[in-house]
C-alpha cells in the first residue's frame, strides 16, 4: 500500500485546481510562491531557466530510492501503485495538494518530491524558474507511445520540446447538472445563472476557471488581464454570487452527494461520476457554445527530487499501455498513449462531451502565464468575487 504523509493529506482532487494574462511576458514570479527569473514572450516553450538545466547530466534510470509523490488526491489507480512497489521494491510515499498554488508554494518552500503532477501553465512557471530536471525521453522504454503519435506534445507551448514534462491527462471544463431536476440545459454559460438552479450552484474554486469562464462567456479573451475586462469580469461573477452555493473543486462529489444541482465542472471528473452513479442517465455534461477551457496535467521531476532515478521508473511503468488503461478506467481522464484510445471511448460512450484530443488543446482556451503585473490584477478580481 502507498504511505500518505498526514500533514499535506488533503480531502479535495480534481477527481473529488488549476489556477492568465494575455500577450506579454511570461510572469516567472508566482504568487506568494517566489519563482523568479527573467521574462519570455507570451506562448513561449523555452522560457528563462531551461538553459541552466540544458547541460545538467541525464538521470540514471534506476531505483535509487522510495518515489516520494505529489499530486491531486486519488488520481492513480491503487493497484497500479501496488504493482510498481512490488515490481521494483520501492513504497510510494504519498501527499497530495488541493490546488496548483499551495502545490507551486511547497516546492518555493524547498519541499522535495520525486515526481509531481503541474498543469501545462505551472510546468512552463516551474521549468522557467530552474525548478525542474530535464527529462531524457530515449529513456523511457514508453515514451514512443506518446511522442511518435501526438505530434503536439513533440514541442507543446508551455516547454520547448517536452525538455522537463511527459503529458498525463487532457481534460476540458464545463457545466456539470442534474437533468432529472433541471432538464435540457440551453449550451452556454449562461446556464449556470438559471433561476431552477439557484441556491445548488457552484462554481470550481480555481481562479483560472472562474475568471476564464466569465470572460468566455463575455466574449473577451480567456486570459485577459486588460482593466476594463477585469472589471467586467467581476461584475458578471458577482452578479452570479447570489445564485451560488459556493465556491468548491469537488465537482464529482457535489453532484453525486446531491449538495448541488449544477457545477462547473472539469470533463474526467464527470466521467467518474457515470461511473459511480446508481443510474447515470440523470446526469449530464456540456461544454459551452461560448468556449471552454481545455487543459493538460504533465509528469515533471523537481530538481531537488532526491530520487529522479526511481521517478523515471515511475513514469515509465505508468506509460505502459496496461497501465494507462488501468487509469483512465479509474479516474476519467484520457491520456495521449497510442492503444489506449479505445478504452477511453467506451468510457464516455454515453457522454460524448468529455472527449478531447491533442488536437483541442488550442493554445487561446489554455491558461496561460502573464506577467506579475497582470497575475496580481487577476489575483485582486478573484479575491474581491469571493469576498463577495
């Protein structure tokens, strides 16, 4: 069995955060969490750190320790955690974060992880900063599942390359509702202000989400940092404050548990809840005619892991196709490994709306980095909306 260290043991996953700017440079300076280093443009997958680690020694793939993980909270298929401790005769010791921000705050702090699960956003931040170890591809015995078949991750925007990251999941963000009380939503966003749904509404605690999903809905560009759209943005979800439950990421409980109605909720998360639903037919999933978020988790190596070469076993072993389906099965999301595409497929049979490819990860509906100017605007609106 894996270990979870208590203290940063936390109820909330994405399955049960991802936290903008527009053109300008990229904000190396992450909130409270003391990631700096120079700028690059907007988009950039090279960003300012990545040449101190360029001629750093690749990892020596072996176990040269426990894995120590870090991640959203059950988001990996326990038996495939079983199979790697037995296999390779490591513990996985495990601890989990709620959110992208208290994730990026315990690796500023000094905290050292073997492998660790960033948004494609906060692999771009983290690798800028030079808190990342360069990822050898050659290897990984399964890293041609990927990278010889998903042309997208052979360079992706946030890291030139793939250089620090190997994709995990992609997902998209929606509205989540109950169609045995509410009935056929209308397709847009607007849907989440419906006066049939007021008071069992919530909305992700993510500010990316909430701030990306008001400015879809306006027509203004997902990661806009402009003042005026700022203020527009916080008018429009404040004028949703009064239809709202709350603000909660666990998008897949609230809907199975009954606390709410509707949610905006995050695609794999809703596949779960199919999964796990006494008669699934009551639950539905669109994603919005005014746009919705997309977005993919990457595996990266801290470069203070104290053991990368156990990290990159880890990865390795999950890249096996067995292994991805085994996941994919188990928390909803699908993965970029060729001969896996069928199983997840049959997962969304019922729910089209939660497929995503490669080819969806459009570079204007991801989160991207701003500068610190422009973070600390988008900070000040999503404090003020949920201040109320």
């Amino acid at each position: 069995m894996s270990r979870q260290s208590p203290e940063e043991s936390f109820e909330l996953s994405r399955r049960s955060l991802l936290r903008a700017g527009a053109a300008g440079a990229v904000a190396l300076t992450a909130a409270g969490c003391g990631f700096t280093g120079s700028g690059a443009a907007a988009g950039s997958g090279g960003p300012a750190g990545s040449a101190a680690t360029s001629a750093e020694p690749p990892i020596e793939v072996k176990v040269d320790g426990d894995l120590v993980y870090f991640n959203w909270a059950d988001y990996v298929d326990p038996s495939v955690f079983d199979g790697f401790q037995k296999e390779y005769g490591v513990k996985v010791v495990q601890s989990n974060f709620d959110s992208m921000e208290s994730m990026g705050a315990k690796l500023a702090a000094g905290n050292k992880y073997d492998v660790v699960f960033p948004s494609a956003k906060w692999t771009q931040r983290l690798a800028a900063a030079g808190k990342l170890h360069r990822i050898d591809h050659s290897a990984l015995k399964n890293a041609p599942s990927i990278f010889d078949h998903y042309d997208y991750f052979q360079d992706p925007w946030y890291d030139d390359a793939s250089a620090h990251s190997v994709p995990f999941t992609m997902y998209k963000t929606g509205i989540g509702w109950r169609k045995d009380k509410l009935g056929e939503l209308t397709g847009s966003w607007q849907d989440l202000w419906s006066p049939a749904a007021a008071g069992e509404v919530f909305l992700l605690d993510d500010e990316d989400e909430a701030l990306g999903m008001a400015a879809l809905k306006l027509g203004l560009p997902m990661n806009t940092a402009d003042a005026g759209d700022l203020a527009k943005i916080d008018a429009e979800l404040k004028s949703l404050r009064p239809h709202l439950r709350g603000f909660s990421s666990d998008d897949y409980n609230n809907l199975l548990n009954g606390n709410s109605l509707m949610t905006q909720a995050w695609s794999g998360d809703m596949v779960s809840v199919l999964n796990q639903a006494k008669d699934a037919s009551i639950y539905g999933f669109q994603t919005a005619k005014e746009g919705s978020a997309v977005n993919t988790d990457c595996y990266v190596i801290p470069s203070n892991a104290e053991h990368p070469g156990t990290a990159m076993l880890f990865i390795d072993y999950m890249l096996r196709p067995e292994n991805v389906v085994k996941n994919i099965d188990y928390i909803g999301y699908p993965m970029p490994v060729n001969g896996t595409e069928d199983a997840y497929a049959k997962l969304v049979a019922q729910l089209p709306q939660c497929v995503i490819k490669a080819e969806d990860l459009v570079t204007d509906r991801m989160f991207q980095n701003g500068t610190a100017a422009q973070e600390h605007a988008r900070d000040a609106v999503w404090t003020d909306v949920k201040a109320g």
